[in-house]
C-alpha cells in the first residue's frame, strides 16, 4: 500500500508513530507525528506490564516509538495509546514504514529545490500515481533504482525523471543485508527429489525480482538466501519464499519447516 494512503485521524487498534513532548508521574504526552496537530497520551499503566518506578527507564523527551490507540477524541484530537500493547514485531516494523516514508519525504523536497517546481505539483506527478494504483512508492522506487527506469504509468519528462533518478539514488540504498532461512523439506516417496526441485523453483518464482537463492546443505536442509533493505523486509521474503516451497511438499505428502537463522 502507499506510503501516502492518510486519514484525517487515526483509528481505534492502530499503531502509530509518537514522538514523546513530555512526560509527567503519571504518563507521558506525544505528538503523533502522521497525524500533526493530535496528540497522544499514554498512562503509567499502558507503559509496561512491569511495575514502573520511573517512567523515563522507558520513555523520553524527544524519544520516537510504536504505540497501539485504545480511543479517539476527535473533537479534541487527542488520543489514549499503549506502549506495553504493541509486539516487538510491530514496533520494528512500523518503525521501518515510518522512515521510508521519512525518505521519501526528503526525496520530494530535495526534487522540488533542485527542479524549482513546487512539491504540490510533484505530488500529483509522482505521489498519486502510485496512490491510485494501491503501490508502495519507495518501492517503485528501489525497484526503479535497480532497473534504472522508471515505470511507464509516472509519466514526467526526461529531465525531471533524470533528476528524480540522482535523488533515489542517493536517498535510497539498495540491497544493503544478507538474510538467511533453513528450509527443512522431506517428500518419502519415489519422486521425492523431482518434488523438491518443483518446490525450490516454485519458491524462487515467488521471489520474482528479489535478490534470492536456495542452496542445499544436504538433504533435507536448504538454506535460503536474501539480500533485502533490512532484516524485517528479508525475513518477510524468506517466509514468502519458504511458504511456496513447502505449499509444493506438503501437497506431495511430504513435510517441512522454515528455520530463520
């Protein structure tokens, strides 16, 4: 989904990104920084299932963190969030989202001061595009940095698209961790080897354009290689991958597991 997909206010079970303002004996005050003018608060008991004797072991003034919204006030833009309630699954992913759509932020300002067209305008070349097709915009992107070309439907003109290019390229790294995965795959029957290749090739399809590979390390574990942005975007690839291969071998009557390293 795009990075730019907004509401006007967040919704109750949401994540959301809050910087701490101020912290008080009782809680703490943010700022919910993709909703600007509301703000959160999170009691001392939303903070951790621990017995707390001082807030600020867990949060500070100018500390950015995940919490979970319990309830909205929307006359008031104010909301009640957790912090104890978010997994640390959440929270780094959440995180992540979070500074891509920081980049892509930077991305569009530094376009609008180097080509001299206001971003409002750029918005509407390059942004809603991909809101309307349902993209991630930094992926489009990264996919366009490693294919260098951008795709056919962001329909602007040579020398912006050229200065775009410069900029993703220097706001954005590609392909920068090695992730790794232990498929563990049996099939006990005749034509168990023919199955396991369809597996892997069906896995590797999965993949499409991402940077992967499975290599055997004697039957029945293969280790799965991805070189990703970052380990959450390469434990998802792997899993992804993992789900397609044995999808293949439990269907022959065989058995596996994915072991993330």
């Amino acid at each position: 989904m795009s990075e730019f997909a907004e509401r006007d206010a967040p919704a109750v079970d949401e994540p959301v990104v809050g910087l701490v303002k101020r912290v008080e004996k009782y809680g703490a005050y943010l700022d919910l920084l993709d909703y600007p003018g509301w703000e959160g608060f999170v009691h001392v008991s939303e903070i951790s299932l621990k017995w707390i004797r001082n807030i600020r072991d867990y949060l500070r003034e100018g500390q950015r963190d995940v919490f979970r919204v319990l309830r909205v006030n929307l006359a008031a833009k104010q909301a009640d969030v957790s912090l104890r309630r978010i997994s640390q699954k959440e929270r780094e992913e959440n995180m992540r989202l979070w500074k891509r759509k920081q980049r892509l932020i930077r991305i569009l300002k530094f376009l609008s001061e180097r080509s001299g067209r206001n971003e409002e305008e750029l918005r509407k070349l390059i942004v809603e595009p991909a809101l309307r097709r349902g993209l991630s915009l930094y992926d489009v992107l990264l996919e366009a940095l490693e294919e260098e070309s951008l795709p056919s439907w962001m329909e602007i003109d040579e020398n912006l698209a050229k200065l775009l290019m410069e900029i993703v390229a220097q706001e954005i790294k590609i392909r920068e961790v090695t992730v790794q995965g232990i498929l563990i795959m049996s099939v006990p029957r005749g034509d168990g080897v023919e199955v396991i290749r369809r597996a892997v090739s069906l896995g590797l399809e999965a993949a499409r354009k991402e940077d992967v590979s499975i290599t055997t390390m004697g039957a029945p574990r293969y280790l799965v290689r991805v070189k990703a942005e970052d380990m959450e975007s390469g434990r998802k690839i792997i899993e992804k991958v993992a789900e397609a291969c044995l999808s293949v071998v439990r269907e022959a009557g065989g058995r596996g597991e994915l072991q993330m390293k």
